[in-house]
C-alpha cells in the first residue's frame, strides 16, 4: 500500500521505516520540502522511502498517519490540503502536549475533547482513527519489546476504518487490539499520557506498557 | 489499628468491611450521623464497626480514607475538622467526577491539578495517600477478582506514610504497589478515569484492571 506518513520526528521515523520494512511504499511529510532528517531517513530506508512536503506525503498515501508534534497537528494537516486528506483513513498517533511550564508536559486540552476528535471535527470525510497513542515509538511498531500480553487501543467512528488499522496493527505485532468505540474514547487514551510520563521516571525505561486485566 | 472511613457509598462500604475483616476498628464517618446506609452497614459488621459524622470518624481514627464523591471531598474533610486530621495518615480514593453533562462523567479538574494535591494543599499537616483510585471497588480490595497480576498505584509526599499504606495494600492482596512518587502524581491516576469508563463500557464488566507490562 502507499502511505503517507506526516511529520519526521522519532515517532514518524520509526513508524515509517516499520512500514517500509513491511513492504509498504512510504512518503513521508514535513513543513519544508528539503528536510534534511526526513531525506536522511528516505535515503536509509531505500527505493519504497520517499519525501516531501505535508502536501506531497498526503497525496501520495492511500492511508495516512499523522505523527506531528499534537499541538501542531492542525497546521500540519491544514498544509497537507483538505484535497489530498478526504476519503483516506488517518491514523492519528499524536498527544497534545503542553511543554510550556516545563517538565513533566501536561496537556494543551483533555477532559471534554481530544486531538483525535478535534482533528475529525475539521475533516468530517476523513476516516479518523486514533491508536498507538500510549507508548513509546520503538513499542508501537514492535510490541515484543515488553514481555508478556499487553494492549493497543483503538478509537474512530467508521467500522471499516478501525477494521484496517487494526491489521496494519495485527502486522506490527499487536495480537488483541482493544476497540474503545466512537472518536471521542480518544479522550480515554490522549489523558492516559499523565500517568506514562509518571511510570517512565519510575521505571526508568520506555519499554513498557499497559495490559488490561481481565477474565477471558 | 482504628481506622475512620469517611463516606457512607459504595466505595466506604467495600473498603470498612475489608478493614474489619482484616481485624481493625471501622468508623464510618457520614454528613449525618444518623445516616440509615452507615447505621445498617455498622449493624451488619458487628462489634468491631460503629459509624457516625465525618468528624466522629475522624476522631477515631488512627488513619483516615476518603472515600466520599470527589467533588465533595473538601467539604467531607471541612466537616470532619482540621484538629481531627492533623498528623493523620489520609488514604484518599476519590475521583473528582463531573456528573453535570450526563454519561460518561469527566473530571471537575485535571492535568495541571488533581484531587490529591488539593487536599495536600488545604492540609498540610495531613499525609496525603493517593491510591486505589483506578479501579473498582471491589477490586480495591481483592484483586484476585482479576486473573493475573495487575496494578495499583501510590502517590504521595511522605515517604513513611506510603510504606504504612503498601503495607495494607499488601493485606488486602495488592502484590506489587508501584510508588510513583510525590502527590502529583495523582493527576496521572485520575486522569485514568476516562480510560477506565470507556474499557468499562467495551468490557461489560468491572471485573478488570491495569497492569504494567515491563522486563523484571
């Protein structure tokens, strides 16, 4: 498949060269059409990585992923083109971090609204999925690194939509994602970032995760 | 050990009936101190438990829960009396739900504050204990309702306090408490509520709980 993914920090690397290593064709999208880190990544990962502008990255991909900054999302999507986004599945990894008071970051917004519904409210005809949103990068795209069962959540509002990440997610590695329901359980996992930070400075690793215990 | 119990729900109810079964003497503390709930939970625990106003409650105890509703918990505490808090251990379970909007409920406040730390604030003299506020309550106290080993997490400002609350998180089962430091911490198990209404509502049971997956 071609996807295009948005933004080339560590989340975007990662999960675009896991991509490519899966077979997929990947552009992948910053503000600047000569980012030196994303053509440095494009020129690592071989013949099916490409690179370029927000734009380019969303008209090249026939599913998207957005791993911008969460606060920059908006911008990020807005210059990608309303053209080049409708009809395609976005999979939104992205927190909207607050970093301006310093550490731990807490959250631009929460409680009564999420990235993820903010982000369908501006494109109705995108296929919003939220996911991947509750763990470190190298953990999204190999669950392995932590022993044992543990989960990935997923939130949307199209059924067939949510039914396709969920296999790119099976491909990843995630034996049993766990379905929330409608976007705005995205509110669910989006405030679970609070209690990550405070576990990562326990634990002292970003390799963990959340498992929900249950019977069955 | 005299422990007070403030609040006569669901959540008082389950955790004074542990503690009298472990062997301490209950006080279930209420507004009312003719409350039928605490007269007849009293009645049905025997000799050990005895109930009566926020503020008997907290005469008697050696060591305090708060388990009324999150949002009246500075007016539970008002009425109990600063003189009768002071210096006390106070294991605070309580969630600041926002009911106003209907289902799910949100929080009255998050990210940059939480419950814990405004009952810190108002009592400096206590020793704040978040702690058993991300599940049920009867998972609170037997967790063998869950298979597998799971979480409960503890948040606080004295050292001493928190191992004297471990110690009877590991009496009513609670194999591995995770002390995720001081009482700001709290925002991140509050802010799990949203998280834990929505696996809730997939779930159909209560009947769950968070585990941290990680090496060792």
């Amino acid at each position: 498949m071609r996807i295009g993914v948005l933004g080339t920090g560590m989340v975007g690397e990662t999960i675009g060269a896991r991509l490519v290593g899966l077979g997929h064709e990947v552009r992948m999208g910053s503000r600047d059409a000569g980012n030196a880190r994303a053509a440095a990544w494009g020129a690592a990962q071989g013949a099916r990585a490409s690179h370029g502008t927000f734009a380019d990255a969303a008209a090249f991909g026939e599913l998207l992923f957005n791993c911008t900054a969460g606060g920059h999302s908006l911008d990020a999507l807005a210059a990608a083109g309303a053209e080049h986004l409708a009809g395609k599945i976005l999979v939104d990894v992205a927190n909207p971090l607050d970093h301006s008071q310093g550490f731990p970051p807490s959250l631009l917004f929460c409680n009564t609204d999420s990235l993820g519904e903010r982000i369908q409210r501006a494109y109705p005809d995108v296929k919003v999925v939220k996911t991947l949103n509750t763990m470190n990068a190298l953990v999204m795209v190999d669950p392995t690194r932590v022993p044992g069962t543990h989960d990935v959540f997923v939130s949307g509002d199209d059924a067939d939509a949510k039914a396709q990440v969920i296999a790119l997610l099976r491909a990843f590695g995630w034996e049993r994602p766990i379905d929330l329901g409608d976007i705005s359980t995205a509110r669910g996992t989006e405030m679970m970032l609070p209690i990550w930070i405070r576990l990562y400075a326990a634990l002292k690793t970003g390799d963990f995760n959340v498992a929900v215990a249950r019977a069955g």
